[in-house]
C-alpha cells in the first residue's frame, strides 16, 4: 500500500479544490494541520465531530444531517450549488 509522506501533504492538495470531504474527526484533524490558507476551501464533513475537528477559518463548514454517505453527498451538493461568496 502507498504511503504518504507527512512533509509533503501539503503538496497532495489541489490548489483548485473548492471543497474538501471529512470521513471523520481524526481526518478532520489532520487536514487542519497541513492546509495553511483555509479561507478558499469549503468543508463537507461526515458529522458535528468530525467538522468541529477541521477547526476555524475555512470558507465554509458543513456537517451532514446523519453520519452517512447519502447525507454527506446531499451536503456537498448544496454547497456546489450555493452561489459564490
């Protein structure tokens, strides 16, 4: 299995993403530490833990109505559709 070099994660995120998917707190965390300017990128996030854990700063951040694929996706998609800040 690959494995991901901590001192590069920064290099892995798309500087064009707009939106980052959270599956859980501790992910939550990690990408809390590695993303410097938060500001550009929305979260969508599995539930209220695992959103909590992305901390502050971020362009937006949602956490699904249930812990659950369905509810996650239908938050992502309200955030695509939202109009631009």
């Amino acid at each position: 299995m690959p494995t991901c070099d901590p001192a590069r994660a920064r290099d892995l995120v798309l500087p064009d993403a707009d939106v980052a998917l959270v599956h859980s707190p501790r992910a939550g965390a990690q990408l809390a530490k590695r993303i410097g300017n938060r500001a550009t990128l929305a979260i969508v996030a599995i539930s209220r833990a695992a959103a909590d854990a992305c901390g502050s700063g971020w362009r937006s951040v949602v956490a699904a109505a249930s812990p659950d694929e369905h509810a996650m996706l239908a938050s992502l998609a309200r955030v695509c559709e939202a109009p631009p800040r």
